[in-house]
C-alpha cells in the first residue's frame, strides 16, 4: 500500500550520461512535487505540478525536465549528468498543506 | 526575499523537553509545517500552523507567531528515536520552502 513511490532507488552513472526517476503516488492527490537535498540535508523544492501542470519551476538548469502523464506520475529526466547533481531527490504528494514524501532516489554522479 | 532560520543542532537528554525555534521572512504567508526526517529516511509530516497559537499532537506540539514570523516545535518526554533532522517550512501564495533543519540527538 505504498503511497508515494519512486524508482530507482539507488542510481549510480557516469557524468555525461542521461538518467530519469519515475515518481507514482496512490493517493489521487492533485500536486506533485520534485526535491533536491543535498549532503548538507537542505531540502530545495525542483518543481511542482498541480493536475500535469506546472506551477513552480524553480531556478534549476534546463538539464533537468519533469514530465506528468497523468496526476498520479510525475517523472524527472536529467540530460548531461554532473558532479555536483549526486544528492538525494525526493517526490512528493500532496492535497493541501500536508506533503507526503516517497523514499527518496539517491543519485550518485562519478 | 525568503528565508527561514533554524538551529543546525540541538542536544537533549531522554524524558527532557526541547524546543526547535524557526523564523521566517516571506510574503503571502499561509501557514508553519513541521516535518521529521530519520537518517537515511524520507520527511514525514508532524504539524502545520495556519493561525496564532499552539496546536498539540500527542508529545509533539507546535507554536506559531505571525506577526512575529515566529514559530517553534516542542518535544516532550523525548525518547531515544526522536533523534533525527527537524525542518520548518513555510507555505505561501506560490511556494513552499524549507528551513536548513535542526539536528536533534537524544542522549540516555
């Protein structure tokens, strides 16, 4: 009964490569958001979709592009790895101010 | 601009109390949550504070100030696997942001 799941869990790749995260929530929640915590554990908002629209797009490069084919999923697709993407992302869900986080995707770039 | 303000470590002793404070600096403010982190875990939701005053949830109570951009979450009786990263975040017309977090660790 997960409510909030990502895939892969772990993902380690060389720099240059492209890599996507798919993100899938159960809760029939309209928004859906992308996070960014880094080593430091600062926890920075990426994007946020609200019903496969996008409502925040933080400034991150273009490398970076989410894709929503329908409210439940909200994937991220990152072009041109670098050193300095490996950090943990983290989907989450929500409805209203409660956000409901999946397990988190810990990339690690070489 | 945006920010919030949180202690980066906070000690305690098992069946103390503590206070993590966290202030804020934003506009369109709409309310506080408060969501705890275990290492190599996921953020989970403790608490959200959309007016003045003290809302409780069993050990865990939050405190918000708006006119001081000003709020807290208090912990009692602390137990050993409350050790963990607390963050603050603030919720606008536009965005959610996210303290630095508060390392907490519990001592015997």
């Amino acid at each position: 009964d997960t409510a909030v799941s990502q895939t892969p869990k772990y993902l380690v790749t060389q720099m240059g490569n492209d890599k996507s995260i798919k993100c899938e929530q159960n809760l029939g929640h309209d928004t859906m958001y992308w996070y960014k915590q880094d080593s430091k554990k600062f926890l920075k908002i990426m994007f946020s979709y609200n019903n496969k629209e996008l409502i925040i797009n933080e400034t991150v490069p273009n490398r970076f592009s989410p894709k929503s084919p329908d409210k439940a999923h909200l994937n991220l697709h990152i072009n041109s790895l670098e050193l300095g993407d490996s950090a943990v992302y983290f989907c989450a869900s929500s409805v209203s101010y409660e956000q409901y986080f999946g397990p988190g995707t810990r990339l690690t770039v070489t | 601009g945006q920010s919030l303000e949180q202690p980066s470590e906070v000690t305690a002793v098992e069946g103390a109390i503590v206070q993590i404070n966290c202030t804020y600096q934003t506009s369109g403010f709409y309310g506080l949550s408060w969501y705890q982190q275990h290492d190599g875990g996921a953020p989970t939701f403790l608490s959200y504070n959309a007016l003045d005053g003290l809302e409780e949830t069993g050990r865990f109570s939050s405190f918000l100030s708006r006119s001081d951009s000003y709020g807290y979450l208090l912990l009692q009786e602390l137990q050993m696997k409350d050790s963990a990263s607390y963050f603050c975040a603030f919720t606008n017309n536009n965005d959610m942001r996210f303290g630095a977090g508060t390392r907490l660790t519990v001592k015997p």
